[in-house]
C-alpha cells in the first residue's frame, strides 16, 4: 500500500478531516477519510479501598452526560504521562505518587489517527481541582463491580473507559 494523494478538505478546532488515496498492490486505488486529531491520554484513579474514581460531564456528540476516567489531549510538547497526570489533578484534585502505563487504544482506527495511552493511578496526595472554563463535572466512586455493571447496563460507554476498566478487572483476576 502506497499513500499516492492526502488533501485536507476541512481545518477544525478539534479535528481536520483529510481525503487520502492508497494505491493497492493489484493496482486499485482507494479513496479514505481520515480524521485527524491530536493523541490523549488518560488515567484510571484507583482509591487504596479498591473504589475507583470517575467523572460524568456532558458530552455534546452523544446528547447528554458521560462517565468516564479523567483523560485529555496533550498538549505542545507534554508526554502522555504528563498529559495524564495533569487531567487527573485537574478533574479530580488529586495527584498520583503511583501511575503505571497500562496500554494505548485506537479508538476509531479505520477512520482516526487518535491515540489515547492509558494509565492506572494509586497512592494519591490530595490538590486541587482546576477545571477549564468550558468543563462541568461530578467526581464519583464507584466498586469495580458496580463499574463493571454499568458497562454491561449501556452506562458507561466511553472506548477508553470501558478499555480501561475491563483491563484492570482482567489483572486483577490473574
């Protein structure tokens, strides 16, 4: 496969959209969309109890509120470690002397170029919370297994999210 042709056809403030053409090793030519945004990251806050901590904000494309891990877009220059520190002790107010990597997900591959890296967070120094202007939000705690319902019930239906949770509830079981 050989990108032959690449337009952007729209400049956004989140994404630009991008036209590509891939000629193919038979000589076809494929024309794709691809969404193009800047890479996340996020953070899984786990509570010495086992709780973890979740944020529920309003998020305009699905109409309505989300549950979620603290995650965001990094910003110039920021390592997604940093990127996720930083949106947990804004969200949260709380800052993680433990983060571990965890593993990094293409949430829409076939159409994206977004990457989130997740972490998972323990040991915490209380801060303070500094949400951006534009952010609304509820900090809650919740069980695993309550977690795990509410993935299950169609509650918590963020990619990231659901990645997140359903991996540290697999190594919790090794």
């Amino acid at each position: 496969m050989k990108l032959t042709e690449s337009k952007t056809v729209y400049r956004g403030i989140i994404v630009d959209v991008k036209i590509d053409k891939i000629a193919m090793p038979d000589g076809t030519v494929l024309r794709r969309e691809v969404v193009v945004q800047r890479d996340a990251a996020a953070i899984l806050p786990v509570l010495d109890n086992g709780d973890i901590l979740l944020v529920r904000q309003y998020r305009h494309p699905v109409g309505g509120m989300a549950l979620e891990i603290p995650a965001g877009f990094l910003e110039d220059g920021e390592t997604p470690l940093e990127c996720a520190s930083r949106e947990m002790e804004e969200e949260i107010g709380k800052f993680a002397k433990s983060v571990q990597f965890l593993f990094a997900v293409h949430g829409i591959i076939g159409i994206s170029t977004h990457k989130t890296d997740i972490f998972l967070a323990k040991d915490f120094v209380e801060s303070k919370q500094k949400l951006d202007e534009d952010e609304f939000l509820t900090i809650e705690s919740y069980t695993l297994q309550d977690c795990l319902k509410m993935i299950k019930s169609g509650e918590i239906t963020s990619a990231t999210t659901v990645a997140a949770l359903l991996a540290y509830a697999g190594n919790l079981l090794i």
